[in-house]
C-alpha cells in the first residue's frame, strides 16, 4: 500500500498507473483510494491521510466546490506517494498533531 496526505477542502481527481491513466473499462473497477480517520493538523489545517493500491503511481487531486475561493491552484499532481515507514516519521514530527476520529473502526 502507498500513502498521501490530502488538506480538507480537495479530492482525488484522475488516477495514474503504470500504463497511464486509469481506465476503469480495462482494470473493470475504480482504483482503491480509501480516506482514513486519520488526519495532522498543521498550521490550522486538516490534512487527511489516504491509502491507495500499489498499482497506482499518480494522484491528481483538485479542491472541491466547498474549498475556498480565493485559491488560484486548480489542480496538483501527487508524484510521490509515501510508504507506510514515512506515514509514521510524518505523524511522529514535532510540528504535527494526529487527531483520530471514530477509533472503535481500528479496533475491529
């Protein structure tokens, strides 16, 4: 599994694997991105951890229509997904707090 950290406000847009874009049609489901109950808060701002499949290589994320207005950034490509080693140095950081939500769904 891979890993990316997504600030509240965007959402997963187009999915890229080894062959290129994903291609619901060829792999005959959606690529498997699930948003967990974890997320940092950094500088006043959520961010969302996600788990992707190890098919999947790029994530383009886009804010959604609730994000803020004033934002000039349309779109991002997440070329670099993170392993489940740096998840853990990442929420383990001085500068980070883990905020955990529905914490029976962990226990099960």
């Amino acid at each position: 599994m891979k890993y990316f950290f997504l600030s509240e406000g965007w959402t997963v847009s187009r999915v890229w694997a080894s062959d290129g874009l994903w291609q619901i049609t060829a792999w005959r489901r959606q690529p498997d991105i699930q948003k967990l109950n974890v997320c940092l808060v950094e500088n006043n701002e959520l961010l969302w951890l996600y788990r992707v499949e190890e098919a999947v290589l790029t994530v383009e994320v886009k804010p959604t229509t609730a994000a803020p207005t004033n934002t000039t950034i349309g779109q991002v490509v997440l070329k670099r997904l993170i392993t489940a080693e740096q998840v853990i140095e990442r929420l383990g950081t001085a500068e980070a707090k883990c905020q955990l939500h529905n914490i029976q769904a962990f226990a099960q």
